[in-house]
C-alpha cells in the first residue's frame, strides 16, 4: 500500500508534466472522486425537469445546488441538474434550473440509473 500510494503520486507527476494532461487531468480525477466516493455520491436525486422546453419532460439527476455568482447574477435559487443520455449516464447537459422548476421523483439513484441506460425499457420498481 505505501509503496503503491508512492508509485500512483510519481505516475500523476510524470502526467502532469504534458500540457494537454497537465489541464484535463486534475478535473478528470475530482470527477472520477465524485463518482466513487462514499461520502458525498455525484447524483443526489432523480429528478423531472421540462427540457429542452415546456412540455418536454426530461429524467436528470440532481448534483448541486451551492452555485452561488449564478444565483446572485439570476436572483433565483438554481440547482445543477445533469440531464443524462442514453445509454450513459454519466454524460448529458448540464443545466442551472430554478429549485421550483423541478420535480423530485421518488425512486433511487440506482433505478434512475436504469431508466437512462434502458432508454425507458427498463421501468422503475420493476
């Protein structure tokens, strides 16, 4: 373990010596963090937005709501919701969309998760 943790911090410092890698990299690896911790999972809830207009209902996944120059410059309490496409979750549209303009479903991330990666077929609680 201490001989890998050492390996593992001089592979991420040869890395980061490329230009192109020396950008992408550390926001990659706060992703890749995100999605695998324990404590503070990327996808808080699922949840029902009109997008890309009214009418249109799109399944996103709630995973902020503490974007605090978007609000002041909007004076509307906007939350981060990623609206996935199929079949990967993990890729979509971000979009800032006011608190109330959203509708919390109750099913789990899991089941969401389904939802996107089946395009529908896979129904939640099935």
């Amino acid at each position: 373990n201490f001989f890998g943790k050492r390996i593992i911090r001089a592979l991420e410092g040869w890395f980061l010596k490329f230009p192109f890698i020396r950008q992408v990299y550390p926001a990659a690896k706060q992703v890749i963090d995100s999605f695998i911790s324990k404590d503070s999972p990327a996808f808080k809830k699922v949840v029902l937005l009109e997008y890309p207009s009214k009418g249109i209902w799109s399944v996103g996944f709630l995973t902020n709501d503490s974007f605090k120059e978007a609000q002041e410059k909007t004076g509307r309490d906007l939350v981060h919701v990623l609206v996935a496409t199929t079949p990967s979750p993990l890729t979509g549209f971000l979009v800032l969309i006011p608190r109330e303009d959203i509708k919390i479903l109750d099913i789990s991330i899991e089941e969401g998760v389904k939802l996107v990666i089946s395009g529908g077929i896979v129904k939640p609680g099935v």
